[in-house]
C-alpha cells in the first residue's frame, strides 16, 4: 500500500511538473493546450477505492490550480472525471475481467480505450474551459478551446499509452 501511494505521488509531481514547465507554453493557434495530467485519473485500476480516485484527482487538480494560475477550475474538473472514471471504466470491461485490472490500450485494447479516454477528456474540457469562460460570450473560442485542446490531449495520451510499460 505504501508503495502504491509514493508511486502515484512521484507520478503526481512529474505530471505537475511536465504540466506547468512545458505544456502550459504550448498554446496552439492561441486557443488549444494539451492537458496530460487527466490521464492521471485516466491510469486507475479497476478495484482502486471510489474515494481514493476523489482525492487523488482532487489532488493532482490543486497542484495544477497552483501552478497554472486556475483557482479551482482544474480541481473541479479533475474531482468530476475522478468521480466519472470507475463506472465509466466498468462499462468497457469485459464481465470476466481480473478485479485489479489496470486501464490501458494493453488491457482494453485499442477501440475501447480510445474511446474510454476521448469520453473523459473530452468532458474534462468541456466542464474545464466552461468553468474558465463563466459565459458563452465568445462561444466560437470556448468552442475551439475545448476541440482544440481535447483532440491535442487525446493524441498525447494515446501516444504516451502506445509507450508505457505493459
């Protein structure tokens, strides 16, 4: 247990840092940033406890407010996925899956867990720059916020999962 909880806490601090010293200087057509932290939330195992994903994702989401200067708009949205992801997990399991099974494209294989991971990111944008845009004043920005930084997300994801250790 212990173990588990320095590992998703070393995990925590390189996604906060990789976040806040490079990705939050790539602004993309001035609208679009990828957002790597989400897959945070995206990496837990089947039987992790519901409330350890709250506040695990609570927790990435305040050293992220913390860092980039958004008082409490990536908390909120990190604490929703974070409440979203095990039933969300569940409906892209197959019904004799192992209980500790971790989300990968490995585990789920490529379709479903492309779809599992564009259903979470995409919703973590839309209730992010919701959050940060308070209106729908400009909508044609929040619009190209939330596509924008949702597909740049997802590709970076996919991409950092294709690597990741089996």
């Amino acid at each position: 247990m212990a173990i588990d909880i320095l590992r998703r806490l070393l995990t925590l601090v390189v996604f906060c840092l990789i976040q806040a010293l490079v990705l939050n200087q790539i602004h993309l057509f001035d609208c679009a940033t990828p957002l790597l932290y989400v897959y945070f939330v995206i990496m837990f195992p089947r039987n992790y406890p519901k409330w350890g994903v709250l506040l695990w994702s609570f927790a990435m989401g305040l050293c992220i407010d913390m860092f980039s200067n958004t008082p409490g708009m990536a908390s909120a949205s990190l604490t929703l996925i974070g409440a979203l992801q095990p039933y969300l997990l569940e409906l892209f399991l197959p019904r004799d899956a192992e209980e500790n099974i971790k989300s990968s494209a490995a585990t789920l294989g490529w379709p479903k867990f492309s779809t599992f991971t564009i259903i979470l990111v995409f919703i973590y944008c839309l209730v992010f720059f919701s959050i940060e845009a308070l209106s729908f004043f400009n909508w044609l920005l929040w619009l190209e916020s939330v596509v924008g930084s949702a597909v740049l997300t997802i590709a970076l994801i996919l991409t950092l999962d294709s690597l990741r250790k089996k």
